[in-house]
C-alpha cells in the first residue's frame, strides 16, 4: 500500500457523497452532462486571497499568474479579487482581455516573445517583462512603429535559486530573464529610448513548502533589486519579486506557512535599501490561489484483477490530468490525494491502483491506493488540480473526449 497525498481541508473529513462548494459530485456531473470534468470552488480561492491579505504586509500587491488556470471564470473571478494578472503567452493576454482586464496592472513573461505577442501588449498597454536584450530592442521598434510609450520592466536572471521548488527558475545559466550583471545597462538604453521602465521581475522557482527558502529568496531579491536600482542611479517603480508559494500534493508535503513568510517580509521591507523606499512590489501566484480549490472526477468503468492486483479503471486519465499521473515536473511518482468521491469516509477495506483509459503504462492515477470496495459506477476525485490540471494535460492523445470544466460559486453550478 502507498500513502495518498493531504486531502484539501475543504474536502478533508466528508462523509458519503463528496461535495465541492456544497453541490454534491453526482448533481456537478448531471450539471456538466459527463464524466470527467473538473469542478473549481471559486469561494476557495476567494479564500486563499483573504488569507494572503491577512499574512503578508499591507504594502505587497498580489497577482494571478494565470497560466496556472486559465478557464475564463476563474480570471474573472480572480481578476477582481487581487492586484493584476501574470502572463506568459499573447495567448493569455488575448485572453485576459477578453475577460475585461484592466491592463494597467497586467504583464506579460516568457522568453521567445513573438513580434505579434510584442505588439499586441504594447497595443493593449499591458508591461512587458523583457527576456532578453534582443526582445527589448523589439519592443522599443515595434513601439515606435505603433507611436506608443511600451511599459517595458526586465525580468532579472537571479544569481540564486529558491531552494527545494519543485521548478527552479533561477541561479546559474537560465532561458529566463536578462543576467543581472547586465541588467543596469539594458534599462539605461530603456531609459534614454523614452520607455516607461516599470522596474524588475525577479522570478526564482514554483512550488516550494518552505517558508524559510521563500522568505531568503525575497529578502535576497530586495538586495538585488536595490544593487540594481543603485548601478542604474534610478528608482524602479515597481519590482515583482516572484512567488513560488506550493500546495501539498504527496504524503511527505505539508502545507506553506504563509504567516511566516509574510512576517519575514514585513521585517525584511523595513530595513530596505533607501532607492526602494517608493517602490511598489508584488508577489505573483498561481498554484497557491487556485490549486486546492480544483477536483477532477472521473467515473469508474471497470473493475478488474490482475494476478491477484485490484485496478479500477475511469474514464479519466493522464490526458486530462498529467500532473496526477506523475509526469509533469515531479520526480518520483507518489500518489497524489485521491478519493473514491461517492463513498468519502467509508474505512479501507481493499488495496487498488486506479488507471485511466489509455495503452500506457503512464496512465495511472493512484498506486496501490487503501481504498472502500468502489464497484463499476462510483466517482473517483483528484484533489488539488485547480493548477497545471486540464490545460497542463496531453488532451489529444488517444483522441479520447475532453474533460468538461465548471466553476462553482455560491452553490451555483455555471462553466
Ligand atoms: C509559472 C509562473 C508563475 C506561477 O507559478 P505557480 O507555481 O503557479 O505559483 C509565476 N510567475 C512566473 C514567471 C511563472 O513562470
């Protein structure tokens, strides 16, 4: 038998019929006309934003990284309860505009921005957050050409990483962001170009439990920030310094003690450096705001042994869900938290492996999972898939249907 990872606390203790913001799974079904789907409890992520507010200082701005869950509702719903979005693609900003953002408070990271990507957030006003010297001189033609002031910031290649992340994105030789030792001389040419230089995106790594790494990232990302603005002899308005805050997924994660980062951050702010002292920063999230708020339900289609090995097999599977099949960034393949959804709190009676439907041994969901006797019929849900879920997932292989999205809020069900 293999440990499951933590059950949300939302969804942590139910009994019988899982409920996600108060809709039973098999009237979220009924809504969403099949199985798989996944179900997003925005009054979750509403919390999660409280909770940030109430833990960090009153100063820090928070934003939504949206790659993490781009389904138009969870934008909006997101978008009005917290500071500006996060970017990575002109398809996300495409996006993001369709939703009514405010672009003001909207920017754009990635390397290898096409022109295209280029103009249409210059376009749209929204901050690009330079990757490279090649893609600054871009945004400054392109913006002459279009006769716009661009915001333009630098996303700055740290000399450090955030420790034990599940993705470092920092720290020695990256794709991501301009070195720091080069960084004073590109904003001098931003600068003299006439750009609106919005500051430093300071990124360095994703999912890390540790309130104690994220905090020395930050109090590290402060002194860079401030070397930087003392090289160039100018203020930066605003500096984003990253986020990386996790969620637990396996048996061995425990939940991120924001209380203690968001302290360190407040001492840390206090003893910044002068050249700092009117500058605007933000943290930017994804995963942390709207991960536990995600389940993906799929339905049990067979129940079969194997030389005396239970597997029960759904109709859901690694092409809707490839973090939970352990394929996406995660080293060692560990259960993720997992539930037989229409039999919550019934004791263990049997080991199974649940399986998706493809012709891969890589399609699993859980291994050897403790599990109530769950019969051809019954609901299977994956907790934590609000991030990195459906949109982080090989949909076309094996051509199979897709999952169907819906958001619940206020015990209404819409998609
Ligand atoms: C992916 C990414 C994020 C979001 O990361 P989470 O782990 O979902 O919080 C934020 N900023 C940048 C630059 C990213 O690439």
């Amino acid at each position: 038998m293999k440990p499951i990872g933590p059950i949300p606390p939302a969804f942590a203790g139910q009994q019988g019929e899982l409920t996600i913001g108060g809709v039973t799974v098999s009237a979220l079904a009924e809504v969403a006309g099949q199985t798989p789907f996944y179900a997003y409890d925005l009054d979750l992520a509403a919390r999660q934003v409280a909770r940030f507010r109430a833990a960090m200082p009153n100063s820090i701005d928070l934003h939504y990284a949206v790659k993490a869950n781009p389904h138009p509702s969870v934008i909006k719903h997101l978008m009005t309860l917290t500071d500006g979005l996060d970017m990575a693609s002109g398809g996300e900003l495409a996006r993001v505009r369709d939703c009514g953002a405010d672009m003001e408070h909207v920017s754009f990271a990635g390397p290898g921005k096409r022109d295209a990507e280029i103009e249409l957030a210059l376009t749209l006003g929204a901050t690009l957050n330079l990757e490279s010297e090649h893609e600054a001189a871009s945004a400054l033609m392109i913006a002459e050409r279009l006769g716009v002031t661009p915001r333009l910031a630098v996303r700055v290649n740290p000399d450090f990483e955030l420790k034990g992340s599940g993705m470092s994105m920092g720290g020695g030789a990256k794709p991501f962001g301009v070195d720091a030792e080069r960084v004073p001389a590109l904003v001098r040419i931003l600068l003299d170009r006439g750009a609106d230089w919005r500051g430093f995106h300071i990124y360095s790594g994703s999912q890390s439990l540790d309130a104690a790494a994220i905090a020395e990232c930050q109090r590290a990302s402060l002194a860079l920030a401030a070397d930087l603005a003392n090289a160039i002899g100018e203020a930066p308005p605003t500096v984003n310094l990253g986020g990386g805050f996790g969620i637990p997924y396996t048996a061995n994660d425990s939940a991120l003690d924001v209380e203690a980062v968001g302290s360190a951050l407040d001492s840390e702010l206090g003893r910044r450096d002068g050249v700092l002292k009117d500058t605007r920063f933000m943290i930017e999230l994804g995963r942390w705001l709207i991960g536990e708020a995600g389940v993906y339900v799929a339905r049990i289609l067979d129940r079969k042994v194997s030389k005396g090995e239970i597997f029960l097999v759904t109709d859901g599977g690694m092409h809707h869900h490839l973090a939970a099949s352990g394929n996406f960034g995660m080293v060692m393949k560990r259960n993720y938290p997992v539930a037989i959804a229409t039999q919550m709190g019934v004791e263990a009676s049997e080991t199974a492996t649940i399986v998706g439907p493809l012709c891969t041994p890589l399609d699993r969901l859980a291994a050897d999972m403790a599990v109530p006797r769950a019969e051809i019929g019954d609901l299977v849900a994956v907790f934590a898939s609000g991030a990195y879920g459906l949109s982080a997932s090989p949909t076309g292989f094996l051509s199979h249907p897709n999952a169907v999205e819906i958001v619940v809020e206020d015990e209404k069900v819409t998609f």
